[in-house]
C-alpha cells in the first residue's frame, strides 16, 4: 500500500540534503562547539553559518535567533522568559492571547493565570481571526495601571492554517510603551514570507520540522533590546538563554533546511500550483460528500492547508478508516492526538459540536504531488461514506 502523506502540519519529512548534512554533521563535526580547540571552532562555525542561513529566512540579524529544542520550548522561553520575572511585582504583567492559540502557547498562558498572571483572552471571528482594534483595546486597558504587556498571537493556525493580521496587530501593540509582541509562527516559516523586521515583532517562533528539516531544534527570535529570563541555566549558550550543548547536527540540518525554504518561497508558481492542489481536493470531497464543511475556508488561508468536518462522525473514526487506505490525516494538532474531546480553536470559532467532532486536517507540503490528491480524493469520500452508513454519531 503507498503512503499518501497528508499531515506536514504536525511535520514535513526532512530532505534529502537535510539528512546528508546531519549524517555529515554526526560524522565528522561531533566536536562540542563550545571547546577552544580547532576542532571545536571549526563546529562553531558551521553553526553559526546555520543560524545565518535560518536568520536570513526570517529578515532577522543572526545574532537575534536562539536555538531551542523546538516551536514547544521556544514559545515557553518567550511568554516565561518575558512575563516571568513580573509575577514578583506589585503588578504583575499582562498576557493578551485568543482561545485558538496551540498548546504550546495555551498552556503557558493558563500555568501563567494560575500563579497569580493577568490573561486576556480576545474573542475571534468564525475564521479564527482577530482584529487589529481588538489588541489596541485590550493594550490600553491593561496599559493604563503601567504593567508590562505581551501579545502573543499565531501567524498561521495549525488547525485551519488561518492567517492572522499579523502586520496590523503589531501596530495596534506597540501604540503604547512597554508591550511586546510574540508571534508563534511554526506554521508559516517556511511556507509563506516571513520577515520580522517589516513585521515589527519582538519575539517570533518556529521549528525546522515544519519546513523540511529535522525535529528536536528551532528558534526564537528576540529582537535586539529584548530581555528574557533564562528558563535553562548551566551554561553560556545561545545568549546565556539556553545553557547546554547545541544540537550541532539539528541546527546544521535546520540551516540547510532554511536554504531550502528560501528558494522555495521565491517560486511564487509553484507555490500557486500547490494551493490550486489544496483546493482542487477540498472541492472534490465536498462535491461527493455534500454535508461537508470547509472550517475557516472563508478568510486568508496558508496554501497548504484544509480543514474539513465531517457532521455526525467522529475525526477518530475517519483517521483510522483513512489510515487503513494509507492516507495520513490528523485531527487538529497531533499534540492533542487520542482526546476524544472538539477541539477548542473550533469550538472557539463557534464550529457546531457535531462539526467539529467530524473535523479532520489534511496538510500538504512542497513534496506533496497531484497524483496523490487524486487518490486521497477519492479514498476520503469511500472512508466517509461507508462510515454514515455504519457508524453515524446522533447529533
């Protein structure tokens, strides 16, 4: 049976000359790059030519990025590392986020509530999406008792692949002194232009697995004259942000991967080409299956992405009957994989719970071929069909 590979939303398979770069790296570049020695530095090096190459994919300075073990911990070092050290003070700082946010920023944020942190959470519209007024309003209330404030919002949602006004939200922040704005973007380096300096973020994530390179590594980006708190102490790496020895082999691959991502996003056809594929799919799965609804196919989207509701089924059901045809879907993030529960960015949207039961992600990549498509076109309405038929869910 060949694999139709339809969920790069929770990772992209490495490339080639990704996998060549790291078994090189484990090869011959073993060295700790923190060692004084030629070896050493000449592991350093190349490192530091990686951060250059994943700095240039973001229009950030090299010395800017931070490398972390993934999207998880680099969230984690933005919204702690900021807001952390205010939990102490006579007013603590103030968290501005929407419910549709992943868990690796949810989370934090309601770890962060429960010490004792202010968190304001901005209703989004039926695509997921918040306004940039939203955000002014909510900086000059919590602006007006002079707490620090941190906006963290995504770029692109790993569910529906919405894309927030990321360029308007950082005007509306940064309208009043001491806010900072954290966008996670895991989901749209790589795919789509991302460039923090015109965007005018403070602090920006991603990770290479999303992108064609390998997992266990990413970044954050701190603009210069941003001040963390360390969550890893024990050594000088990475700014005296992340203590402990780099994953030389991780990064290398993550700066290949960069590369790689870079003369992708310069080939503006065929990234036309594979959103016409995307859609070419979502239509045809409508038009067998009419009770299907696109979630979120309203607004601006990621080329990349569709999420579809199935109403009266439930999204385990149809992963299983799909993975048995060798189609590879997931139900919204697959940190969240085995919860029988809606998932919250739908129901946030205001998704009708038997919609979102139903809801399944399919996720294409830059690798990703219109003969797999077709297949996948017709093998999710045969899955889908035979499942009304013998195990409907009662509404």
């Amino acid at each position: 049976m060949e694999l139709i590979y339809l969920d790069n939303n929770a990772t992209t398979r490495p490339d080639d000359a990704v996998a060549a770069a790291m078994d090189d790296a484990n090869r011959a570049l073993w060295a700790n790059p923190s060692s004084v020695h030629r070896f050493g530095q000449m592991v350093r090096q190349r490192l530091e030519l990686a951060r250059a190459a994943a700095a240039e994919l973001v229009g950030a300075r090299p010395r800017e990025l931070v490398f972390t073990s993934g999207g998880t911990e680099a969230n984690n070092l933005a919204i702690r590392g900021l807001l952390g050290p205010t939990l102490g003070s006579a007013t603590p700082g103030v968290l501005i986020t929407t419910p549709v946010e992943h868990a690796a920023v949810r989370e934090p944020a309601e770890a962060y509530e429960a010490r004792g942190g202010a968190v304001v959470r901005l209703a989004v519209d039926h695509d997921g999406r918040i306004g940039p007024q939203q955000v002014a309003d909510a900086v000059a209330s919590a602006h007006e008792d002079g707490r620090a404030v941190l906006v963290s919002v995504q770029w692109a949602n790993n569910e529906t692949g919405v894309l927030q006004p990321v360029d308007a939200i950082a005007r509306a922040a940064h309208e009043h002194k001491r806010v900072r704005l954290h966008v996670d973007a895991t989901q749209a380096v790589g795919k789509i232009p991302v460039d923090v300096k015109a965007t005018g973020v403070d602090l920006m994530t991603f990770a290479g697995h999303k992108f064609h390179g390998p997992k266990g590594v990413g970044a954050l980006y701190v603009r210069a004259g941003v001040r963390l708190d360390a969550l890893q102490r024990g050594g000088p790496q990475e700014r005296e942000l992340r203590g402990g020895t780099e994953n030389t082999a991780g990064i290398i691959g993550l700066g290949v991967a960069a590369e790689l991502a870079r003369a992708f996003l310069e080939d503006v056809g065929r990234i036309d080409a594979l959103r016409e594929l995307r859609d070419r799919f979502e239509q045809a799965v409508c038009r067998a299956c009419p009770k299907t609804v696109v979630n979120a196919g309203g607004g601006p989207r990621l080329w990349n992405t569709t999420n579809l509701g199935f109403p009266g089924l439930e999204a385990e059901a149809v992963l299983l009957g799909l993975s048995e045809r060798g189609v590879c879907a997931s139900a919204g993030a697959a940190c969240s994989s085995g919860s029988l529960d809606p998932s919250p960015v739908l129901l946030a949207m205001g998704v009708p719970e038997p919609t979102a039961h139903g809801a399944v992600r399919f996720s294409l990549s830059r690798q990703t071929t219109p003969d797999e498509i077709d297949r996948a076109a017709l093998i999710v309405p045969e899955v889908v069909r035979r499942l009304a038929q013998t195990l409907p869910v009662s509404a």
